[in-house]
C-alpha cells in the first residue's frame, strides 16, 4: 500500500523579483514538508524571504513576483498548477490565512460578525446557520460576549481582538493548514502571548497543520514541533524545534537564538529559550538580495567561514535535520 503523502510538500521553490537592476532570485529552491496536524515554524531575519515564500504556496504574490519553478503539493495535488477557480476553492476552506496586519484583511464597513459569517456562507453554509456558527467561533477565539461584539465593527476592537476575529475567519471552515504570518508581531507581548495560546489551542483541538511565520525565534519555541531557519532566501536549517533550539548546526542559527536569548532576558526573567552554544552575537545586517555572494549567503557575518564557503554554493544536507553548512556546529558541541 502506498503512503499518503504529506499534507503540504513544497519542493525546490524558486520565486523571483523583478527589479530595476533586473530579476533577484528571493526564494531560491526552497524545501519544505509539513504532516497533517503537525506545527512548522519559518524563521529568519526581516528581508530573508518568509512572506514571498508563503504568498508563492498560496499564489497570491505582488505583481513585480512570479514563482519560476518548483512544485507546491497539498495532498498531493501541485497548487502551482491548479486554475484560479480550482484554487480559490481550496483557499478559506482547505487552506487558511492569517497575516500580520488584521486592519487590512477585515473590511472596514461591515460588522466582524458577519465577516465570519460570510466565510461560512461562501463555502456553502445558509444565513441561519452561518450566524449560529460564527457566534459560536467568535466566543471561541475570546472575543466575548460574542452577542455583543458580533456588531461591532473592525475599528471598534483592540488590535488583538481583530486578530481573534481573523483567527475565527480562518478556522471557520476548519481547514486542514492554517497559515499564519507573523499573526503577533503588530501586538504588545502580553496580547502576543494570548493570541499565541489561542493559536495553539486551535491547532489542537482542531488538528490543524499550522505553518507560522515569524521573525521571533521565542513566538515559534511557543508554538511549533518543527522549526525551518530562512537566510537569504535559502534554507539553512530545518529540524525538530527541540533540535534547532538546544543544539542548532548552521552558525546562522546559533546567532539567531543567542541573539534571541540576549533579548529574552533584557525583557523578561523566564527561561523558555535553552541556552545556545556560546557564539558572537549576530554580527551586522543581512546582505540585499542584490548582493548575496555566490557561495555561502552567511559567510561576510559568519566567524566559522573560511575560503572554502566563499568559493562555491553551499548544498543542503537531507535528512532529518537539515543543514546548510561547510562547517556546522558538532550535533553536541558543548555550549
Ligand atoms: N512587493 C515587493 N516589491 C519589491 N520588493 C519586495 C516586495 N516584497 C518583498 N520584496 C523584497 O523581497 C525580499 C524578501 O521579502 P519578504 O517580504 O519575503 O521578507 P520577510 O522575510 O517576510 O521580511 P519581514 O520579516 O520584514 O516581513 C526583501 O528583500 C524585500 O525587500
Ligand atoms: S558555509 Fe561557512 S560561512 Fe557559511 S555558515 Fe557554514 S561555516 Fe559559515
Ligand atoms: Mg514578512
């Protein structure tokens, strides 16, 4: 009997932009896997690529981008490939979204409400039940009492309320992928921290897969089984959350979480984040895509490089735990 396949396979991803100084090449053969039910992180600094990445799988990308090859399967099926109405059915009922800036994906002149309910009505439910429901989601996802805030309309809730609103939007339709990009960034850590519970919550009890986004190495300990490190628009290094955050491979990744922890605990007193092995802090920006280097994107800032990573593009390892690197970390280098 053959295996299912996984819910989300992304292979080899490449998605361009077109630029003045033409074309940049900004997700650049990206691999990713996710099961059914199961919590992938996406991970890196600002620029590295996450949000062209999630918005190639979805093919909802600005018009100055265009995917120029790879392969998005969903159970199996190659999104890249459907038409836009076989696609806009899998979109809100299959597979759902929830980006950053809740303001922008609510309509302003209508009652959140009935925007749940209309998620409901376009995939098939009557008004009557739609209402029921979306009642019943918005107490749910804490925006309580739901009898009362129904009518309220987006500029009459706290941004983390309209994030809970987009949250109940989005599991309306109980889709088997929620995507979600940086769902918290834009709010203050103590509403960051419920929106993330709720997130959370809903991928349990629901059995949702969950694809996060996010810059934040701590929003992504909280949340995800697996963790896919971004840099440059490449992927260097994917592994159990466990893994990446106790004995991350690729030096990127071990600055990421030192740089990270510093940060954690200048803000807070508790310890989510395990200590990383000692490392410089990362050391300056990330380079512009139109200046990533042949060989190894990380070498300028990287005190492990050496000629050798400068001299010719540095491959993936496959495996369980994937890494980028001429010269990772030991799997047990001592902190
Ligand atoms: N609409 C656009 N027009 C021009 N350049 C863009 C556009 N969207 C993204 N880019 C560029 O593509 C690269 C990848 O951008 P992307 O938004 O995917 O990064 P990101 O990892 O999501 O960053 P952030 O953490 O800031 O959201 C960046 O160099 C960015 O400046
Ligand atoms: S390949 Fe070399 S420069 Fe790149 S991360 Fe590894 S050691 Fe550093
Ligand atoms: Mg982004």
């Amino acid at each position: 009997m053959s295996e299912a396949p996984p819910l989300l396979e992304v292979r080899e991803l490449c998605t361009e932009l077109r630029t003045a100084s033409g074309p940049l090449l900004v997700v650049d053969r990206v691999s990713l896997r996710l099961e059914r039910g199961q919590s992938l992180g996406l991970v890196g600094e600002s620029g590295c690529g996450k949000t062209l990445t999630a918005l190639s799988l979805m093919r909802l990308l600005p018009p100055q981008a265009r995917v120029v090859s790879g392969q998005v399967l969903f159970g199996g099926r190659d999104l890249l490939a459907l038409d836009e109405r076989e696609l806009r059915a899998l979109r809100g009922d299959r597979i759902a979204m929830v980006f950053q800036e809740p303001m922008s994906a609510l309509n302003p002149v209508l009652e959140v409400g009935d925007q749940v309910a209309e998620a409901l009505r376009v995939h098939g439910r009557s008004r009557a039940e739609a209402t029921r429901i979306a009642l019943e989601l918005l107490e749910r996802v804490g925006v309580v009492p739901a009898s009362d805030r129904f009518a309220a309309y987006p500029h009459q809730l706290s941004g983390g309320l309209r994030q809970r609103v987009l949250l109940a939007m989005a599991v309306a339709c109980q889709p088997d992928l929620l995507i979600t990009d940086e769902p918290t960034t834009a709010l203050d850590p103590t509403l960051q921290a419920q929106v993330l519970e709720l997130i959370l919550e809903l991928q349990r009890s629901s059995g949702l897969a969950l694809l996060l986004i996010s810059h934040d190495l701590g929003v992504v300990a909280q949340v995800c089984g697996r963790v896919a490190v971004l840099h440059a628009g490449q992927l260097v290094e994917e592994g159990t959350a466990e893994a990446i955050f106790a004995r991350p491979r690729h030096p990127y990744t071990a600055a990421l979480l030192e740089a990270a922890r510093a940060l954690h605990h200048r803000t807070s007193s508790d310890d989510e984040l395990p200590a990383p092995p000692a490392l410089p802090a990362l050391r300056g920006a990330a380079e512009l895509p139109s200046r990533w280097p042949p060989g190894c994107r990380f070498a300028s800032r990287c005190h492990r490089a050496d000629a050798s990573c400068a001299a010719g593009s540095v491959e993936l390892d496959e495996g369980t735990h994937r890494c980028r690197c001429r010269h990772p970390l030991a799997p047990a280098e001592p902190p």
